[in-house]
C-alpha cells in the first residue's frame, strides 16, 4: 500500500514538472517575440493596392509601305492593356488623310469587338483597303473603350490613338489609275490588265453570267485616233457625250450570252469602249454609259484629257 502511494507521489510531482516547464517555455517564447517586435497585429494580411488608372497601347502595321495601284493593302490595329484595370468593347475606326481617291477602305468605316482585356491580354483588327491612285496617304488608328478599375469600382469611357504611318504609292500610267477608279464607283476591284503599251482593260463581274468591262486606248495624236474611230462607226449614229463623239450598237441572239452593248467615244487621242454582258434575256449589267459615266469622271479627276460638256445658250428671235 505505501509502495503503491509513493509511485502516484512521484507521477503527480512528474506532472507537475512537466507542465511547469512547458509554461516556462511559452513564457519565453512570447517574450522573444515581444523582444523582436513581433505583433499580433501582423498577423492580419496586408490590403491589395487599389487600381487607380488604366494603361493602353496601341500600334499600326501595314502589309506594305509602298503599294502599287491596283493593290489591296491590310492594315492591322492592335490594341494592348498595359495596365492593372479591365478595357472592353473597343471600337476602332482607320483615319486617311488625305481622304482622296489614292486609298479607299473597303471594310466597315469602324469595327467593334465585343471582348474584355485582362492586364497584359492584347486584341487586334484588321482594315482592307483598295489603292486606287497614286500618292501619299497618312493612316492613323484610334479606339474608344470601357475601362473597369475592379469589381465594384469605377468604370468610365476612354480614348487612345496609334502613330501615323505614311504609305507612298508610286506613280503609274494614268489610264490603269482611271479604270481602278472607275472600277471602284461601279463596285468591283478587278485587276487592270495592260493589253500592250497602249491598250488597257479590266473586267468585272456583276453577277453569275451578267459582267461589265472597258478598255482604254491610246494613240500618238487626235487625227489617227479620230481615224480609228471613224472606221469603227459603220453605220451607228453620232451621239453626243459630254460633247465628245460616241456611238454604241447592241447585239442580241438566242444563244448565250443573249444580250451585250457597247458604248464608245473618242476623247483627244483615247478612244474607250464600254462593254455590257448579260447571258439572259434579263438585263442586270449595268449599261455601258453608265461604265463611260465613270471613265468620263475618273479621267477627269486625274486629268487625263479636259472636260467637256456642251452648253446650250439662249437663241432671241427676231419678230
């Protein structure tokens, strides 16, 4: 009986040691961290920096500095968030200067996409356009977007622009500039053939089995040009246009193509012929004056011969 007392003395003392010696250690544990400037209160995580502002870059790239008349050229936008905030909804338009008859767009005037940019994500759109004369263009881009600094947070409308980039297209005969112009006022972008040095065409087609095309030629003065022309007349009749000489005939048969007119006129040295084709009894082509309309105003605009019109001027009669 005392032997069993005396080893629940000793395990009771041992106990008690125990935790004595573990308070002790806490004690100087706390107080090695109070010592080195330990605190409760840095144990609470530190707060993420607001977002105050956004950042964007945007840059503009050209399939060609020096395209050729009668090329397409893409122009590619890119638009980067550089910053810690949200864009979205960019809206890019393509600005020429000068808006001449040199580069004309033939994609939307402005292109929006529906995407959100994250920090460091990019987007990009591409412009086509035609080169349609020769010259210098500028070419600038811009975007508006929505900008989101965080969710909930403050949202706003902003505003960024690329560089202008200069694109030079190098001068080439007037006549392949003309019936690209042409070609452009009648909704086609075909390729100028050059027939010979003095011979130019193009053809279009307006839809399956209905087609425009026109040809420009030209000679070394007016009297072998009227020559050419006289001796193509047969037996059509003179009619005036915009007071130059033209005749056109029209030719009709059962067979395909059933329809085609022709609409020709000298002008100085150059006679042009304008062509309409219609495979079926049905006229969708457009009529060859309505080609020459064209040739007539692009001629003029580039100044390959004068306009001319005929004025008609009041008559008195002597009673």
């Amino acid at each position: 009986m005392k032997r069993r007392l005396g080893l629940l003395s000793l395990s009771v003392l041992v106990l008690i040691g125990t935790l004595l010696f573990l308070g002790s250690a806490m004690q100087t544990t706390q107080a090695d961290l109070d010592a080195a400037g330990f605190t409760g209160a840095q144990l609470v995580p530190q707060v993420t920096p607001i977002c105050t502002t956004h950042t964007t870059g945007m840059t503009l790239t050209t399939s060609s500095l020096t395209p050729k008349v009668g090329d397409r050229l893409w122009v590619t936008v890119t638009l980067a968030n550089e910053g810690c905030g949200q864009v979205g909804l960019p809206e890019y338009r393509l600005a020429l200067a000068p808006s001449s008859y040199i580069l004309v767009l033939d994609s939307p005037v402005s292109i929006t996409h529906y995407v959100a940019l994250e920090p460091d994500e990019t987007d990009l759109v591409t412009f086509s356009l035609q080169t349609i004369g020769a010259g210098e263009v500028t070419l600038q881009a811009s975007a508006s977007f929505e900008v989101h600094l965080g969710y909930p947070g403050p949202a706003y409308w902003a505003y960024d622009s690329t560089a202008p980039v200069s694109v030079s297209v190098p001068v080439t005969d007037t006549e392949i500039v003309v019936l690209q112009q042409a070609a452009y006022e009648m909704g086609c972008f075909p390729d100028i053939l050059r027939a010979s040095d003095t011979v130019y065409r193009f053809g279009c087609a307006v839809a399956a089995g209905h087609s425009i095309d026109a040809q420009i030629e030209r000679f070394g003065n007016e009297e072998t040009a009227l020559t050419v022309f006289a001796a193509g007349q047969g037996t059509g009749l003179l009619e005036p246009f915009h007071c130059y000489p033209a005749y056109k005939w029209e030719y009709e048969q059962e067979t395909m193509p059933k329809w085609q007119a022709w609409h020709r006129w000298l002008a100085e040295r150059w006679i042009i012929t304008a062509h309409s084709v219609d495979d079926t009894g049905i006229p969708v082509a457009p009529s060859p004056i309505v080609i020459s309309e064209a040739i007539y105003r692009a001629a003029i605009r580039n100044r390959l011969f004068g306009a001319c019109d005929r004025i008609y001027l009041p008559m008195a009669c002597k009673q």
